[in-house]
C-alpha cells in the first residue's frame, strides 16, 4: 500500500514539475512525446460513448473506431455494439458513408481525417494538439488536459478539451465547448488498444454492409416515414411548397436564404458524389458537395436519406440540418 501511495506521489510530482515547474519547456516535452506517439502508431482500436447535448436535447451514441497505418479507418456508429446505424470508412479508393440495415454506400473524396476526424481519429486528435500555436496544458485528476480552439470554426463550438492518460497518452476524454463554456459533445473513452491485427477486407464496404444489423420493419417502409422538417431555418425563411415524385419528399423554403429539403427511405446501392467534405450534424455524419457557392449536403439518419440544397453559408446547412436529427415525421 505505501509502494503504490509513494508510486502515484511521484507521479503527480513529476506531472507538476512538468507543467508547472518547467513552464513551456515542459509543454514542448510533452509536444514532442505526443509527435513520437503519433508517428509511431501503425494500428488501433478504440471504443467510446459520445454525449451530444443540441436544442435541449441529449442523445448518446456507442463509437468503435478501427485504424491501420497509414490512412485506412472505419467508424462505427450506433445506439449500442450490436445496433451499429452508420459506418464512416476509408480505404484507397476514397471515404464511405454506410447504412448496415439499407446496404446503402455514399462514396467520396476528401480528407476529412485530416480536417476534421479528430473527434473519432486518436492520431488526428494528437496531431490537432500537436499543430497548435499555443495549446492549453494543465494536469486535471491525474491527466493531461489540452485546450485548443475549435477547428474549423463554427457557430456552435468555440474550443475543445482532449484528455489523456499521462503516462500512455492514451485518449481517456474529448470534449468540444460552446462559447459559454458547456459541453456540445463529449466523449468518453471505454477502452482504447494499440497494435492491432485486422482482418484483409476490414476497411472495404462489402464487411460493413454484411454487418448484423437491426432492419427497418418492412411495413414501416410501406407506410412511409413522414414529412421531416427542420425546426431552426435561417431569417425569415418558411416553407412555400411540398411534393413527392417516386418516393421523394421535397420541401421547399423561400426568404432570405431559400432551401430546398429531399427526404426518402435509401434504397440498397451507391452514390458515388465526387469530391466533398465530410461534416458532422453533431452525431451524425454528412457530406457536403458543390461548386461555387450552391452547395448539397447529403446525411441518413433514423432510416431516413436527407439532401440540402441551398446557397446559404455552411454554417447555416449544418444548423438547418442537425435541426432535423432525431425529429419526428409528420
């Protein structure tokens, strides 16, 4: 008992030398040990809980997130391990969003990991700290807090915090802060392993679509899903017309900035949409397409496929349709 006391003294010594004592000599130590980690990685598997607390409302999803150097990932996501709704996916022939239950595949080019995958993607986390101007560092129980501000920027996120075991510089916590200081999204680390061997197809479409999934009841998909619209729109926007053709809802918005909204159950296939950018709707993913300054977004969600159409600012697409998540039909 007095070894591990005297033990976890040190420890938390050391930790204080490092961060206080040292000054920012000590965060450059410690920025140098997170860049050996990163460049070292060659494989990982972690698993997660993420808290997203959006309009008053708080959902929770289960996270497993695979990774094999140097840029194939799969991330899966779901209510629970065996009701996975959704997987991100990239190997050498570009990024897939994937419905299990649908067998439904949108394909396309970007790089999101890079950008924008470090919520899910532990070397991209790191590298997130690692390129910041001036992180954060601070000890908070037994760990190494990081700041750093939010990137990219958005009207929602102003920083976000990255927890890590200090002696590991394992991922025990994320967590993205508005502007007040709340917590948006959280995400608690259950386990997180390195050195993992996975299987030859374990980042190709056809092993997250063969995936055991909970299916849509069929007489769900005979009825229909609903009419879904979006409870924030930008200004004074408000809807002028709906129509259905061959299964698709259209609902179109006119104001300030005019939108048309497209809803329908996915039919099994693919969607190959060229070159896009991979956004979260704070939960769920989306894909947002276009050239100049009309932009699409494509997103699944509830068994239900959504596309934007809008020349308002990205922004706005994303408040607009995180407005529809988990939103019942009419």
């Amino acid at each position: 008992m007095r070894r591990a006391r005297w033990a976890g003294f040190v420890l938390t010594l050391v930790m204080g030398l490092v961060l206080a004592g040292c000054g920012q000599a000590g965060v450059a130590q410690v920025i140098q040990r997170l860049q050996n980690v990163q460049s070292s990685l060659t494989s990982y598997k972690s698993s997660a809980i993420m808290t997203v607390r959006l309009q008053g409302a708080v959902q929770k999803y289960f996270v497993e997130t695979w990774y094999q150097a140097p840029n194939q990932y799969r991330i899966a996501l779901g209510h629970d391990a065996k009701d996975i709704s959704q997987i991100i996916l990239h190997n050498t022939q570009g990024i897939y969003i994937i419905s299990p239950s649908t067998k439904k595949v949108i394909r396309f080019q970007g790089d999101w990991a890079e950008r924008q995958g470090h919520l899910y993607l532990y070397h991209s986390l790191l590298g997130r700290i690692v390129s910041a101007a001036s992180p954060d560092l601070s000890n908070r129980d037994k760990a190494l807090v990081f700041t750093v501000p939010a990137d990219p920027v958005n009207p929602i996120v102003s920083t976000q915090q990255i927890v890590l075991d200090p002696s590991s510089y394992a991922p025990k916590q994320v967590v993205l802060l508005n502007k007040d200081k709340q917590p948006v999204i959280t995400m608690d680390y259950t386990s997180f392993q390195t050195g993992v061997s996975f299987a030859p197809n374990a980042f190709t479409p056809d092993q997250a679509t063969s995936l055991q999934s909970v299916e849509m009841p069929v007489s769900a998909v005979e009825q229909g899903f609903g009419v879904i619209e979006p409870t924030w729109a930008p200004g004074n926007d408000a809807v002028t017309n709906e129509s259905e053709a061959n299964g698709v809802v259209f609902i179109r918005y006119d104001g300030n900035m005019p939108f048309t909204l497209a809803e329908q159950r996915p039919g099994t296939g693919s969607l190959s949409l060229g070159s896009g950018s991979l956004l979260t709707l704070y939960g769920i993913p989306a894909v947002l397409t276009g050239a100049g300054n009309l932009h699409q977004m494509y997103w699944l969600d509830n068994g239900v496929e959504f596309q934007l159409t809008s020349r308002m600012s990205v922004p706005d697409l994303i408040r607009v349709a995180a407005s529809t998540v988990q939103t019942m039909g009419k």
